[in-house]
C-alpha cells in the first residue's frame, strides 16, 4: 500500500523557529541544531555535511522568499522537517535574488526515492499559496505557525 505523505504529519511545533542569524551559513547552523534533535537523525555530523553538500551544488532558495534544503543520507531513519523564519529576510542567494525569509529544512533516508519527490512537491505547491506564505511570515510565533500548518491540509 503506497503511504499517504502529509507535511503537517512530520511537523512538529518544537521544530519551528525565527532565526537570529543574519547569514545563510548560520542559518542553516541554526536550523540543523534544530532538526538534529529528532531521534530520526542518527548521526548529525553526516547529515550536516549531506545539507552543506546539496547547498555547494546549487542554491536551495527556490525564490518567493522561500528556501527547502534537504538532504537524502542513510543516517536518516525517516522524513522530519524544521522550519525557520526570518521576518526581515536574509541573503540567500535565491534563483530570484530575494532575500528569503522561510526555510524548510528536510531530511529523508537514502532509501526514501520517491516518497521523497513526493513530499518536496508537496511543500512546493502549498508553499506557492501567497496568502499561506504571508500567514507563517506574520505569525506571532511558532505555535501559531504550527497552526496555519495544520489547518493547510
């Protein structure tokens, strides 16, 4: 039976922040200490290499103010999602130049193909509902934005 992928089922609400840094490097940082807490990431160190990898081949920032890195690595026993908000934005280097001001970190197992494509498309095509995207931009904080998640499906 082919498993139903919902991006609010691998949110959780300790997994959202507003990022303090005001650099993509330590954003990123900021994020995998985050994502790094699920005990689905068996081995930090690696994925952290396998995000910074995928960032070296080409800029995770998808434009719209948005950017998904994401990494597949074995150390990885199944999806799990962090989200960072920067409200002013933050230079990312983005295909549209735009500063970007959310970020959704993935990490999936190696073994994850196609449920894999699944689930980024999936977070792409909520994510190009502007109103949904202004609505976890302005949230108070990230219960709120774990909220406006939900509610999305």
């Amino acid at each position: 039976m082919e498993r139903i992928l919902k991006v609010s089922d691998m949110i959780n609400e300790n997994f959202i922040i507003d990022i303090a840094s005001d650099n993509k490097k330590n954003a990123l940082n900021e994020l995998l200490d985050v994502i790094c807490k699920s005990p689905l990431i068996t081995n930090c160190k690696k994925f952290r290499k396998a995000i910074f990898n995928r960032e070296k081949l080409m800029s995770t920032g998808i434009g719209y103010e948005i950017a998904i890195p994401h990494a597949r690595d074995k150390t990885v026993k199944d999806f799990v999602i962090a989200i960072g908000r920067k409200k002013e934005g933050l230079e990312y280097a983005s295909i549209d130049d735009k500063p970007v001001k959310l970020i959704f970190m993935i990490g999936a197992s190696d073994t994850q193909n196609k449920d894999y494509i699944k689930l980024l498309s999936r977070l792409v095509l909520r994510l190009k509902n502007k109103d949904f995207v202004n609505k976890l931009i302005s949230a108070q904080n990230a219960v709120e934005m774990y909220k406006t998640i939900i509610e999305q499906q």
